[in-house]
C-alpha cells in the first residue's frame, strides 16, 4: 500500500500554501523527493525537527515517498533532550530549520531547502531499520523519553483510508493546521488529505492571533481539529459567534473534552449546519481508533464513539476475557491494520518487525453502552495530557530526580494539572524545581502545583505509594 | 501601585520575561507568549483592573503595546 496510490490523478494540483503566499504543488514534492533520496542515499535515520512549514511538510511527506525513515520533533525541543535522543538512535542526517541550526551540533550542510537544512551528521553506528519501519513518533515528546513508536507505511494508509472515509474527506478539502506535524493527530489530518490529493494551509500562527482567522476566511479553510484546550480558547475568543460560512468540519481529539463544552460545540454545529465530530486515538494506533458520527454528538454527548471502518473495539476484564454486559468497566482493546508495530527504546529495537500483529491494549478504562457506544472512564497507565500532549509522570520523576540529587520526587495528576511532591523545603528550591521544568520540558507551570513534603510513602520495597498522595 | 506596574508586574509574571524585554514585545516574541501564556494574561488583566475583555478584544492584545491601547477602551488608563 502506499499513501500516493492514486497520485496520478492529482499530480498538478495544489498541496500547501502557507500564510505568506509560498505554495507547492504535488509535482514538486516529487522533485523534492528525488532530490532527498540522492542526498541521502537510501533507507536510513534521520531527525526531523517539525514546524508547520512548506519545508517541514516537503520534508515528512519526501521520506514517505522515499522510505527515509524519519523521527518526528517538535522545532522547539530543549537541545540537551535532543542531544540525548541523537546519541541513543544514532540519526545519519538531521532535518531542521535554519534558525535551529545551533541544535543540530557538529554536521555538514548537504543541502539548504525552502528555509530547512539537510545535515549530515559523522555516523558510524547508524542503526539497521526493519523494511517496513516507515516513521517514528514520541511517546512522551516534552520530556525527551526514548521511548517511540514504531509505525509502518501500511499503518498510515489504513489509518487515512479510514479517516478518510468516516468524516467523507474529499480532495476540495482545505485544512488549516493547528495542532504540530510531530504530533499524531496534526500528522493524520496531513496524512488523509494528501491520500485524497487536497491542498493543506500551513500556518505557525495561532488561533488566538487575528491574522489566523484572516487565513482562514481568505482561503476559505473548510476544516480544523483541535485538543480539548483548543476548544476551550475557541470560546473564549468568540468563535461561536465568527460567521465561517465555508468551514464545514471540526474535529477534536487528544483527551476527553468537557461535557458542557462537547454539548456547546456540537448544538453550534447542528445550528450553523456544520459537522463536529469527537475522536479517540493514540499513537500507538497510528492516530485514530474511534469516532462519534457528527450526528450522534448531542445524543451521546461524552461518548468517544465507536471503531473507525475497519477497525474493533472490545472490553477487557482482569483475566483478560472479553466483556459482554454493557456499562461494565474494563481495558479498552482496539483491533485494526493501523495498530502500530511496537515500541522502540533502543536503536536495536528499530530492526524488530511487526511486535503487536494489530491488536492494542490501549490502557485506557472504558465503558459500552446498550446501542455500542464507548465512554473512556479512566487510565490504566501511569500519565497524563497536558493541553492534548501525554506527559509519562515517572518520566517527570525520573529526569527531577536527575537533576536535583538527593531530592525524591512523586508525580501525579489529571489532565491539565501535573502535583509534584517533592521531598524538600524553601521556596527558592520550589521555584528552581518549577523553573527546571520548564526549561526542559516547556510544561507551562500554570498547569503545575508543587507540593513540599517530609518524605514521600514508600512500601516495603521502596516503590512509591501513589495511592496515599491527593491529587 | 500605578496601573502601568501593575501592567508590568502581570507582562512579567505571565510571560516569564524581564522588565527590559517589555517594550516592543509581540505575541510569539517570547516562547511563553504563546497561547497559554496569552489566556494567563488576559485572565490576569481582568482581575487586576476589574473589566470583562470581550471576545475580539482577547485578540487585540497583540503585542505590550497594543495592550495598552486595548485597556484604554475599557477606561483604564496605563
């Protein structure tokens, strides 16, 4: 399968413009394409580091078409996380913008394209890829865990191919982008247009900044997606009451949404004959798993909906058998040709091939209704979203207790509020602990609370008791 | 306090910059004037001088300068 099956129908069409007037056309993404893979050679590693940009997106979508395998980073990530991840995976080249270019650290300049520089780095031990290894995402992007996600071309394409099909995308489409291209969700809107052969608007600016929403009525944006938090701002700043006569779709994922806001969000839409549909996804399934059909959004309002074409969910009870009864609690289970190919720690794991043969745990806590539909309850896993992004709580601990010898640490929280309790006293130290967060990882500390303790709970063989701290 | 510290102290606060970086600084200028860094603000400015920012008007606060020019709009005079 390939994402570009049917390119030929489409190659002289628009793929991008940005807010500048720069625009590219699938024909030059294939020029692009060439031109990448004589530069670098073959099926290799290499690091991306992402903006909504012509040359982020030539970039991701060159390494699709010509199986360079890329990790995807966010533009903005703290060097020394970076360097970190650069000496574990061992990158031939780096893909970066020019003014990040102090990040990329000793490397030749290969070749400098559309505001990005192809740099080669001095590599000797550059890691064998599995043949089907199409991509690599984070698990926990903001604290620069290791940890990612192995993810094969076949993945993205049944991904898109549903997407595609379940919120009826066609190639008039016109997305704008406002979630990060390193990120799963922002990835699979790019992902299930170009399938479609549609044109993506690529924006840095925000929805909070009035020249976003002067972009979105020149180019007659029909679509946007956004976290929970998105919405949140999307009310504040008086999106209810825009007249967008050409937007016709918003979705959301990356976390529950508040009831009263999905309850707000879709009586607009059915009033303004819009379409919004509320989604469920991971990484770990590529992007999507499930959907509420936009006509179902005030009926079963709070519900993430059902299995996207193609795909099957089931429930899971503590001896790992299926759970028929409705409104009873278990592991949500997701069964589909988009569910990734595991894990990655090390450069080792990248040769590994297929590990989950289609069938994810998602470690989220789910019920089902009498008619089908499924409502997330709860985590099984250790983290958290911070404004859509997992945050992996023992990765916070780890990389506080790192730096700050002699201190224990426990994190918890909920979605949107990170508790730290930290084994120490004096409010320079709280605030030094506050302030190294967020140089590191950019976790806002308006989402933080620190809480100074005498001593964090221990059981017997000194794992923490999580259970005996607030949230 | 005048208005124009207190104005300050907020700019400062919420977007984690110095005194001297105020003057020209823009949206996006610093990278915690980002969108969260924003609703901070404007929640903060709210509170602080006792107005309700309308909906366009969370928008126009584009840069420390044009926040003034904003609040001036609901009679607070920096």
């Amino acid at each position: 399968m390939n994402l570009f099956e049917n390119e030929s129908s489409y190659e002289n069409r628009l793929l991008a413009e940005n807010d500048g007037g720069g625009r590219v056309s699938y024909q030059d993404l294939n020029s692009f394409s060439e031109e990448l893979i004589r530069r670098v050679g073959g099926k290799k590693l290499i690091f991306i580091l992402c903006e909504n940009t012509i040359g982020s997106l030539l970039g991701y979508l060159g390494c699709l078409k010509t199986g360079v395998v890329p990790l995807m980073l966010e533009k903005h990530i703290n060097s020394q996380l970076l360097s970190r991840l650069m000496e574990e995976y061992c990158p031939a080249f780096l893909y970066v913008p020019e003014d990040c270019l102090a990040k990329a650290g000793e490397c030749e300049i290969v070749w400098r394209v559309r505001g990005y520089c192809l740099c080669e780095r001095n590599e000797f031990h550059s890691p064998s890829l599995y043949g089907e290894l199409a991509i690599l995402l984070t698990t926990s992007g903001s604290t620069g865990s290791p940890k990612l996600v192995r993810q094969s071309k076949d993945n993205i394409v049944a991904n898109a191919e549903s997407i595609c099909s379940y919120l009826n995308i066609q190639e008039k489409e016109r997305p704008v982008t406002t979630l990060p291209m390193n990120y799963t969700y922002g990835l699979s809107i790019i992902n299930c247009h170009v399938r479609k052969g549609a044109a993506i608007y690529l924006t840095t600016k925000s929805i909070v900044e009035r020249p976003f929403w002067d972009f979105v009525k020149e180019r007659k944006v029909t679509s946007l997606g956004g976290v929970p938090y998105t919405y949140q701002l999307l009310k504040r700043i008086g999106f209810l009451e825009m007249d967008l006569p050409e937007l016709r779709t918003l979705t959301q994922a990356g976390g529950k949404l508040p009831t009263t806001l999905h309850k707000e969000f879709a009586a607009y839409a059915r009033e303004t004959g819009k379409q919004f549909v509320v989604m469920y996804g991971q990484t770990e399934a590529t992007a999507r798993m499930g959907y509420l059909p936009a006509d179902r959004a005030e009926e079963r309002c709070g519900s993430m909906g059902i299995a996207i074409p193609g795909g099957r969910f089931w429930l899971r009870d503590e001896k790992g058998e299926e759970i028929k009864a409705p409104f009873v609690q278990g592991e949500l289970v997701y069964e589909g040709d988009n569910v990734a190919l595991g894990y990655a720690s090390s450069r080792v794991d990248l040769k590994k091939e297929d590990e989950w043969n289609g069938i994810l745990y998602t470690g989220d806590m789910a019920k089902r209704d009498t008619d089908g539909f499924y409502y997330i309850t709860g985590r099984k896993k250790r983290f958290i979203k911070l404004f859509g992004n997992r945050v992996n709580l023992d990765e916070v601990e780890r990389l506080l207790k790192e730096h700050f010898e002699g201190v224990d640490f426990a994190c918890l929280g909920r979605d949107d509020s990170l508790i730290i309790y930290a084994d120490t006293k004096g409010e320079e130290k709280l605030k030094e602990i506050m302030e190294y967060l967020y140089e590191i990882t950019g976790i806002s500390p308006r989402a933080v609370t620190i809480r100074p303790v005498t001593g964090i709970p221990k059981n017997e063989s000194g794992k923490t008791l999580y259970s005996e701290l607030e949230i | 306090m005048t208005n124009l510290e207190t104005y300050n102290r907020l700019f400062i606060r919420d977007l984690r910059v110095k005194e001297e970086d105020l003057s020209g600084l823009k949206y996006r200028g610093t990278r915690s004037w980002d969108s969260l860094g924003h609703m901070d603000l404007v929640a903060d400015l709210e509170e602080a001088f006792d107005i309700h920012i309308t909906t366009s008007d969370v928008m126009n606060i584009s840069s420390y300068e044009k926040g003034k020019e904003v609040l001036l709009k609901y009679g607070v005079v920096i």
